[in-house]
C-alpha cells in the first residue's frame, strides 16, 4: 500500500521566487544529480526548447542515475533533433480549433482558454513546444475577447484553462476571469489543467486558496503526473489544501517509453496519487509532436499494458487509454482485447 506524507501545515516560501530559482541550464542540472559526464552527450541549443526545472522538482531526481524517469522527462536529448514521419509541429490540430483569440473550441459543451503560455516546467513531449502563444494568450486585455465568445455561446458550460500553466497567472489575473463569469449562468464548471501543484507546489498558497473556495462554479484541477515518485510531502499538502477548498482532483498522465511504461510503474503511479486524493483520469498515448518521437510506446504495448493494469488495480484506479485526434468530437479511445 502506497500512503500519502503527512499533512501537517508546511512552511510555503513565496511561489514567484521559486519560480525564479528554476534550473535553466542543462549542464547545471547534470551537476546537480551527479551526471556530469551526460553533458558531451546535451543537442546544441536545447533542441530548440529550453530546459527549465523547478529545483524542488530536481530534488527528488535519483543522483548518479541516468535512467531517472523525473530526469528523462525534462533533460534535452539529440533524438528530439530527428525528422520522424507523422511527427509535426501542430500534432493535435490546436491551430484549426480556434475560434477566438486564445480560444479552441474541439469538443461540445466545453470552451479551453490558452490562459498563459508559461509554464515552471518544460516537458521534452509537450505537444506544445512549438505553440504560438506569443499570438494566442486569453488572458490578454482583461480576458475581453475571450469573455466575449464564452457569454455569446450558451453552449459553452465547462470553461477549461490550459496554456502553458494556467497558474502560471497571479491568483488576481485568474480572479479577473472568475469575476467575469459572473454573469454567465451557462457556465457551471472551471477545470484548470496544471503542473504546478506537482513540480511547484509553492503556487498552492493561501490567496490562491481562497480565490478557489470562493468561486460558486464546479471546480475540477487535473494534474499532470507521469510518475509515482514525483508526489513528495509539500506535494500531498498541495492536494490536501486544494481537496479542502472544494476542487475535484484528476491525473491525466502520457504513456512514456523508458518511463512509465511498465505495470509496476503505472500501479504505484495511481495508488500513490489515490493515497494523495488524485483519481485517474486519462493516460494518453503520446502526442505526435516534432521532437519528442523517441517517447513513443506502440500500441499493441500500450494496451497490454491496460490489460495488466486492470488485473492488477480496482477498476477506479484505472485510468482511460486514449489519443486525441486532430477533428475528432472527443479523446479516441485506444482499444484493447478483453482477457
């Protein structure tokens, strides 16, 4: 059985300076978990996507090993420089979803706000490393353009924020979006998707808090975990702060070769989210995007893997296999045979 840390109340040094303190050199990280001799084997220029790593995120990197699955997912490697056939720029169609400024509108019922294009961690298979959000930030000017469609669409019940990170954004840059809606009864849900209270769990303060408990919308927080050994204590005291201001917490995870691609992994991935207040969500297969081709697991191994998984968990624990499809009305189901 897989427990969460204790939650006795942790001191939370202010987030911004934590964000700061982030690890942007690649060779400085190698230092720091004792894999000095990797840095020969570092692409120029990052691959043409910055490193960047909370230190606390670092913190709990395994020293000395350079199969670490926390390492794997943020240190640039020279197979991101490969072509590989079907991997593109634009892997699940964001650009021809858009239907405002900041907005993309892919499934019914549901409007998904690019609330900021930062995030405290760059993940090698983003599928939006190579997003324009230079051009395509809602938040920009008040979140006029993007209130704006959402009070002209009645349609639209579920406002979901992405980016990016959308905690990214001060807790008064979010409440600007909140305060707006307050007059949009055919909103009744705000889902946030977010890293933050994983790698920088010093976002989770008390004036985010509030802002949360606040708020009279269904609020749902998917997180983004990929591995079990990325939960810590400050990272239990984050779930359990948010659990208590009224948010329903998710895990949405990417199925990563050499990561997390095995049953083991995966088991303890959803029980010591469980034990953290987290039930799973989706698993995706990864995200076709340019560079990050070396992340792949096949299909016929992703859904063996579902099979054992099933045999192995309570059916609650088991997350959802899926691809997102550029044009598709929804996540596609990955299909696996019954056993």
């Amino acid at each position: 059985m897989i427990t969460a840390s204790p939650s006795a109340r942790l001191s939370r040094p202010d987030w911004r300076e934590a964000w700061r303190a982030a690890i942007t050199d690649p060779v400085q990280l190698l230092d720091l978990v004792g894999l000095p001799e990797l840095a020969s084997r570092l692409p120029a220029d990052n691959a043409g996507f910055a490193l960047r790593v909370p230190r606390g995120f670092a913190a709990r990197m395994r020293r000395g090993d350079p199969r670490d699955p926390l390492l794997l997912q943020v240190l640039p490697q020279l197979a991101e420089l490969d072509v590989v056939e079907g991997f593109v720029r634009d892997a699940v169609g964001d650009m021809d979803a858009k239907t405002a400024h900041g907005i993309l509108h892919k499934y019914d019922g549901r409007a998904l706000l690019i609330a900021s294009g930062s995030c405290a961690i760059n993940c090698r298979y983003c599928f939006r490393r190579h997003f324009p959000y230079g051009d395509e930030i809602a938040a920009a000017g008040q979140w006029r353009d993007a209130l704006e469609h959402v009070r002209n669409d009645s349609s639209i019940n579920e406002l979901i924020l992405s980016g990016g990170d959308p905690l990214a954004l001060t807790t008064r840059k979010l409440a600007e979006l909140t305060d707006g809606l307050k007059n949009v009864p055919h909103v009744t849900r705000l889902r946030i998707h977010s890293r933050l209270p994983v790698v920088l769990p010093e976002r989770i303060d008390d004036e985010l808090i509030d802002w949360l408990a606040s708020l009279p919308l269904q609020k749902v927080l998917v997180l983004h975990v990929n591995h079990a050994r990325e939960f810590d204590a400050s990272v239990d005291d984050a779930c359990r702060r948010l659990r208590d201001a009224g948010v329903t917490l998710l895990n949405q995870a990417v199925l990563l070769a050499g990561i997390n691609d095995d049953v083991t992994a995966q088991a303890d991935l959803a029980e010591r989210g469980f034990a953290a207040g987290v039930l799973p969500y989706y698993l995706h297969q990864l995200d076709k995007v340019a560079g990050a081709a070396h992340f792949e697991v096949p299909d016929e191994r992703a859904t063996e893997l579902m099979i054992e998984l099933r045999n192995a968990l309570p059916g609650y624990l088991v997350p959802r296999l899926v691809r997102e499809v550029a044009g598709e009305p929804s996540k596609r189901p990955v299909a696996s045979r019954a056993r």
